[in-house]
C-alpha cells in the first residue's frame, strides 16, 4: 500500500512559508513552535501541541528525497495525516501488538526545512503566538 496525504486544517496556517524554530517534549507532550522563513514580516509564530504523543521524528527535508517525490496531496497546508503508513505500522509491529486497538494517526508536520512525523491518537491543537515568541 503506498500512503496518502490529506491536507488537516488547511486554513489554519499562514500563507507564507514556516520553518521549524522548536520541538521540545516535556511532560505537556510535544510542542512544536514554527515560524515564518522571513524574519521581516509580521506572521506570527505558530505552536502545534500533541498532548499524548507515541513517538515522533524530524528530518531535514534534504534528505527525505525519495518521499518528497512521492508526495502527493489534496491541498496545501503545514499539517498533513498520513493514511496507511508504514510508520503507525512500524510502531504497531514494534510494540508487539499492544498499540493494535488505538486509533493512531500519522500526523506530518512540513516545513520549509524540516518534516516532523508525530504517531498520535489525539488530533493535535493549534495556537498562533505573538512574533518572536519562539
């Protein structure tokens, strides 16, 4: 099966190009900050928080050659759900089953430089912060 991109939320982000300013995970879950690739402007920062996280990578998008040329989706946006991901299978696969009754989804987060999968089973929220609030 090769997976699908869907667009999640596609009006909730600003028009111009984000970039990864932060990742931290804490006992909050995961906060991602992004923020505009041009510093001059006035977008503000974006944070998308995963409350209950099951795991998470980042990649520079320079060396995930092979899935920007499979990529396909419905519409733009900065988040996207993954169906029939090899990574919530993976996950499934290591965790020798246990995982097997959640309802995990493959979140992608694409910036202008980095894409950050996150396996979750709760839908990620979205606040948009004052400029320079990374």
């Amino acid at each position: 099966m090769t997976q699908t991109y869907r667009a999640w939320r596609h009006d909730a982000w600003p028009e111009e190009p984000l970039d990864l300013a932060s990742l931290f995970d804490g006992p909050d879950g995961l906060l991602i900050t992004l923020k505009p690739v041009h510093e001059s402007t006035s977008t503000p920062v974006v944070q998308v928080h995963f409350a209950r996280p099951f795991m998470y990578r980042s990649i520079d998008e320079g060396y995930r050659l092979k899935q920007q040329g499979e990529f396909e989706c419905d519409r733009t946006s900065v988040v996207y759900t993954v169906a029939d991901s090899p990574l919530v299978a993976e996950l499934q696969q290591q965790s020798l089953g246990t995982l097997e009754n959640l309802n995990l989804v493959h979140y992608l987060v694409a910036t202008a430089n980095d894409w950050i999968d996150v396996i979750s089973e709760v839908e990620p929220r979205v606040r948009r912060g004052p400029k320079g609030a990374a």
